[in-house]
C-alpha cells in the first residue's frame, strides 16, 4: 500500500517505534499527571477511578485504534483525510465536521495547557532558586496563591512555553520529536518512581491514599462524575480532536495498531495512576484538602520537596519534565491545525505554526486571567478557565470521539479498516461492535 509510495514512504515516521513514542509523548502529559489526581480529588476517589478505568479500556483503545487507521489510510492531515475519504466513499461532505472540531478542541485545549505548562516551568525555577527552601505546607500553598494572584508572573511563563513549542513544532515532526522523546520520557518515570518512593516510605500516609484511590465508594460519586471521567479518558489519551489521526499519517504500515494501542494505554494508564499514589498520601500527610482543584499537584509536591533531602533538585528536575512531558502533548495538539494549515493554504510550517502560536497565546491569557481574578467574567457559573475545560473534555472531545467511532465502524468500508488493523477476525469482531454499538 502506501508504504511502498516513495514520496509517501519519506513522510513516515523514521522506525516503527517512532510513532510509539510519539503517541506516548501525546499521552502523556499533564492530563496524568497534573489533572488526574486533581479531579480525582474533587470528585471523591475511589469510584471516579474506577469508571475512568472502564471508559478507558471500552472506549479509549478502540478510538485510539480507529483514529490512528484513519490517518494511516489517508496519509494526509485529519481534515483533508476525511475530505477525501468521504469523496471516496459517495458519503456527506458533512463528515468533515470532525476534521474542523478536532482543530478546534485541540486550539482551545492548548490555550489552558500552555498556561499549566508555564506553572510548571515557574515552580522548576522556583525550585531551583531556592524559593522554597524549608518552608512548611501553609507557606508553599500561600506561594501558590501569589503565582495565581500574579497575571504578569503567568504570563511570562506561557508565553515562554509557547515560544518553545512554537520553535519545536515549526522544525516538523523528525527533527523537533523524536530524540528529545527518547530521553525525557523515561527520565519522567524514574523521576515519578522516586517520588513513589518517597510516599511509600516517608509520608506514613501511603495507606490512605491507597485507599481514597481505590476504596470504590458509591455514594460519594455524583451524576456529573461520570461525564468527567469519560472526558478525562479521551483527554488523558489524546483522543477525539485526531490529534493520533494526525500522527497516524506518519506511521509505517507495518506497524500494527492495535499493539501500539494497547501499550500507549498502559503507559498512559500507569502513569497516571502512579502520580495519583506519589500525590495522595503527601496531601494526607501534610494537611492539603484532596479536592482543592487545579493547584494540587504543584502545591503538595512543592511541600514535599522543600523538606526532603536534595528537594529543591529533584524538584527542579520534575518540574523541568512535567514541562517537556506537557510540550511533547502541545506539539499534538497544534499538529492538526498546523498539517492543514500547510497543505491547504499554501503557508510555510514556519508561518503556520507562527499564526497558530499567537491566537493561542492571545486565548490563553483568557485562562490566565480567570486565575489572578482580573476576569471576573462567569459563564453558566465557571470561569473562562474552567468554561474552556469543560467544553473540550465534555463536549467537544467525547462528541468527535463519537463521530469518529461512527465514521470508523459505520462509514468506512469494512475492508479499509480491516487492513490497517490487521486483526484476526474475532478481535476485528470485537472492535467494530464497540465503535458501532458503544459510542452511539
Ligand atoms: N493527552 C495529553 C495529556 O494528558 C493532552 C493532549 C495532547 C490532548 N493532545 C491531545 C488531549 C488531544 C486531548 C486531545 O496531557
């Protein structure tokens, strides 16, 4: 097929555990490990996790499969993919809705990314210049509360984690990606297993937060749990905005996809799941109130880190990676709109990425303000931040996931998608009654 096109052969990614990592490096980020315990905290623990387990297991892997045999059908950016899948097919150009609201999701996604992401960036430096050298949890939860009351602070950050991404995404996916990936994502997980140690063996509260993570408690699980932690599933592994149709188009053919399906899972999963186990028993441990909202991971870590021995590095160190590990995410988040950008309007990446940077920087500053209090604004009771937040993980990513599962079991012709995943014929089974039953 289309890896024996040599034009098209150039394009994919340089070996086949290339687009490994590079879905990993989309995985992970922080909807592991910042998000995931926050809003595990807020709605309550042990049952949150579980149905976030289940969506991920019933409906995550199979889209993550259906995303990635789309793209690598078209070998062209998610909207002109579609496009010319539906021209093919004799089906309504109205399909293309996905391509538009995946560019969409992803656009505003990143606008309250880049801020997080510069939170990161502030408490590495933070950390670094000794800040919070020995200050106990009281003082590091009052610095958090001066980052937030600062928008001159945020916004120096989030314009500095733009400025990066814009640099690494405009070199294009081999050059900006695929080395620094091979170090940074290990080097996050040895750096979490370190912390994992710490909470096991230092907190005394490693029990409990065992406990609140796993100890499934019904009564404390509210209706709107369940739409979160649905959202939370797709925005955990990147799916519903064809970020992974994006980076599909690069992958080899020989791949297979559902083995890379399964193992971004787990990774993605593992992670997770693990900074949930380092976060809970420190929180206990110091006195922080597990649902306190997006500050949690910044201000428990930073109150473990400024009392343990060489602290202030490992944090650093974190905190640098947590950074990267967000960069490796807002690079698939711009490549949708970037990708079309080039093919469609005859723009250099330079020039598109540049364009797309600066709308996003500019959506940014919305979440920026909705932090320091200088946009009082509220919609249907949220700030912008968490307006923006809930309209992409509750929306608009589980609505194009739906579409995509439909367009990938109901649309396509069976053979299309039977080649790319190359199943055996009761696992094929398998997965198209999932994305043809499930979803709708
Ligand atoms: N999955 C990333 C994280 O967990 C964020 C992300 C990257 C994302 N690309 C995406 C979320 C596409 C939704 C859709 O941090």
């Amino acid at each position: 097929m289309s890896g024996k096109n040599p034009a098209i052969a150039k394009k994919t990614w340089s070996n086949r555990w290339t687009f490994m990592l590079a879905a990993a490096g989309s995985a992970i980020g922080l909807g592991n490990i910042w998000k995931f315990p926050y809003i595990t905290g807020e709605y309550g623990g042990g049952a949150f996790v579980l149905i976030y387990l289940i969506c991920i297991a019933v409906m995550g892997i199979p889209l993550l499969m259906a995303e990635t045999a789309i793209g690598r059908n078209t070998r062209l950016s998610p909207l002109n993919g579609i496009k010319k899948l539906t021209g093919e097919l004799g089906v309504s150009r109205l399909w293309q809705v996905i391509g538009w609201m995946g560019m969409l999701s992803g656009f505003l996604i990143l606008s309250f990314y880049s801020v997080i992401a510069g939170w990161s960036l502030s408490y590495a430096w933070d950390l670094l210049t000794g800040v919070f050298h020995g200050m106990n949890p009281a003082r590091v939860s009052g610095e958090f509360s001066g980052l937030m009351a600062s928008a001159p602070r945020q916004i120096m950050w989030h314009t500095a984690f733009m400025l990066i991404t814009l640099f690494i995404t405009a070199r294009g996916i081999h050059k900006g990606l695929e080395k620094g990936l091979q170090v940074m994502m290990p080097a996050l997980f040895l750096l979490l297993l370190i912390m994992l140690g710490y909470s096991m063996l230092e907190t005394g509260q490693f029990m409990r937060g065992l406990d609140f993570m796993f100890s499934i408690d019904f009564s404390r699980l509210t209706a709107a749990a369940i739409p979160a932690a649905l959202g939370q599933a797709f925005f955990t592994l990147s799916l519903g905005m064809c970020a992974l149709m994006a980076y599909g188009a690069y992958m080899p053919s020989s791949n297979s996809i559902a083995r890379t399906a399964f193992s971004v899972a787990i990774l993605d999963t593992i992670m997770a799941v693990i900074s949930g186990l380092v976060v809970f028993p420190i929180v206990f441990a110091y006195g922080l109130e597990p649902g306190s909202g997006p500050g949690l991971l910044f201000v428990s870590l930073t109150a473990a880190f400024a009392n343990m021995p060489m602290g202030e590095w490992f944090g650093f160190l974190f905190f640098v990676l947590v950074g990267l590990a967000a960069l490796s995410s807002a690079i698939s988040l711009v490549e949708p709109v970037v990708a079309w950008m080039t093919e469609r309007v005859n723009i250099s990446r330079t020039m598109a990425t540049v364009l797309v940077s600066v709308a996003v920087w500019l959506v940014g500053l919305g979440t920026v303000f909705s932090f320091s209090g200088d946009f009082e604004v509220r919609f249907f009771d949220k700030n912008f931040f968490e307006l923006v937040d809930f309209l992409t993980s509750s929306i608009l990513l589980p609505l194009g996931g739906m579409l995509i599962a439909i367009f990938a079991g109901w649309i396509m012709k069976r053979s299309m998608i039977m080649n790319e995943l190359a199943l055996s014929i009761g696992l094929f089974n398998l997965w198209r009654a999932m994305t043809r039953q499930l979803f709708p």
